[in-house]
C-alpha cells in the first residue's frame, strides 16, 4: 500500500507539472493574438459525449440487454422520429436504438452471425467503479465477455469486452486509474515526432 502511495503522488506531481507546462505554453502562444483560430483544436466548443447509436435487429432485445447488463433507462424520445427505435440515458450520455429495416432508406444493414470479441475492434468503453461486481454480473448473466489488462509503469488497468445482442462491442474498465498525460508535451520534450507510435 505504501509503494502504491507514492507511485499515486508520484503520477500526481508528473501530471500537475505537464499541466503547468501547458499553460505556460498556452499563455505564451496566445500573447499577441486577439481572436482565436478557428482550426486550433483548443477552441472546438464540444463539452462531451451526448449519445452512441446503434442499428439492432431487434430494439427490445437491445433495450433488454443495456437496462440489465448496464443500468441504463429507457427516456423518451422526440415526437418527431417516425421510425421504431428506442433512446436510453445513463452515467450521462444516451444510446439511441434504431430498428434495422429492409427499406431502402439506408438503415438496412444485412444481419451477420456474432464476430468473435476483438478488443482491438470498434469499441464504446465504459468506466466502471468495481470491475469484481461487473465480471460477477456478466457471469451471472451467462454473457461471454473477454478479460484484459493494460499496464503503464506500476498502473493496472482492468478491461471487460463482450457484445451486445447485435455484435457491437462493449468495454467495461477501470480506465481512469492512467493519467491524461496530452503528447503535445511530450512532443515539445523532445519526444518522437510521432508520439502515437510509443
């Protein structure tokens, strides 16, 4: 516990000095400049994630599978929307249901059998509060779900991939035990030019 300790305030001091070094640098980059630029990535007025969507086969099964497995609720949805589908909102942000149709508006997908679960395909990633009781309803639940672990030093991460009944991919981890560390610092460190690739 006690190494643990000081690897948390370790990362804790590493983290408040690279966010100090973005400051400086950002006060040093806007002295001078009246208006924001318009393709600086600092200056998107997004706040965070609203919803995810996902076409399903069947909109109850898939209302069945987030409200039981996840927690989410079903909410209502506009008037306006004159095709079956279902919105549901949790942890704050929404999933948005939508029938699958054989129509030929653009929604028709043709249906697949189940891939194997690939942590390294297209995911929505959801932080968990205590991976032991999720893995625990999973298997109470009969869901066939893989389990993964990402390292970073001394940090652990714990992942829970398995899919919902249409094949899209769920992740469930404790993903916020890794610092945010942006690589714009990294970069100005000295670092590879193509810091993604570390």
């Amino acid at each position: 516990m006690h190494v643990y300790k000081h690897a948390y305030v370790a990362r804790l001091l590493s983290t408040i000095t690279i966010f100090r070094m973005i400051l400086l640098h950002s006060a040093e980059t806007s002295m001078g400049s009246e208006a924001p630029d318009p393709a600086d990535a600092a200056s998107v007025p997004l706040v965070r994630l609203n919803h995810v969507s996902f076409q399903c086969t069947s909109v109850e099964k898939s209302v069945d599978f987030y409200h039981r497995v996840l927690g989410f609720e079903l909410i209502k949805r506009p008037e306006s929307l004159n095709f079956e589908g279902a919105w549901l909102y949790k942890y704050g942000m929404g999933i948005h249901l939508l029938q699958r149709g054989d129509d030929a508006d653009g929604c028709s997908i043709p249906t697949r059998p189940l891939p194997a679960i690939n942590p390294m395909g297209n995911h929505v990633s959801f932080q968990c509060s205590d991976m032991a009781v999720m893995k625990a309803r999973l298997r109470a639940m009969d869901r066939e779900f893989v389990v993964r672990k990402v390292w970073d030093g001394e940090t652990v991460v714990d992942q829970l991939f398995f899919h919902d009944p249409d094949g899209n991919m769920i992740e469930v981890c404790n993903c916020e035990n890794l610092p945010v560390i942006p690589l714009v610092v990294a970069a100005a460190a000295g670092a590879d030019k193509r810091p993604w690739l570390a």
